[in-house]
C-alpha cells in the first residue's frame, strides 16, 4: 500500500489548503452578511425565519463548492 497521503508535506499541504478554504468562505459569508438590508442572524435565530435560513445554507453550500474547486 502507497503511503503517499501520510507524508508531513501532503498532510501539511491539506491543512494549509483547508484554512485557506475556510477563510475565504467565513470572508465571502461576511461581505454577503454586510450586503443584505437585515441581520442575518437576527432573522434566521430570533425569528426563526425557516425560509431565509434555507436560502442562507444553499448559499453557503455553493460558496463551499466554488472555494473547493478552486483549491482543487
């Protein structure tokens, strides 16, 4: 069995890449956060508003995706 995946520079090389996709998702969330006229959390948590958290998750899955390909 090949043990390419447990070298120090291929599992350095994923973490390096898993950071940099969470920070550019957490920075795409916030400029979306900051462009919508209402608090997001406020609707989705307080007034439990179903609809905008659902739209909110299948935003938050496509921004994933895209940072996902891009680092692939």
């Amino acid at each position: 069995m090949d043990m390419e995946w447990l070298k120090p520079a291929a599992v350095f090389g994923s973490i390096l890449f898993a950071l940099i996709g969470v920070v550019i998702f957490w920075l795409s969330f916030l400029i979306i956060d900051k462009i919508t006229p209402y608090d997001l959390w406020q609707e989705i948590v307080e007034k439990q508003n179903v609809a905008l958290g659902m739209v909110v998750a299948a935003m938050s899955l496509g921004i994933c995706i895209i940072v996902a390909a891009a680092i692939h």
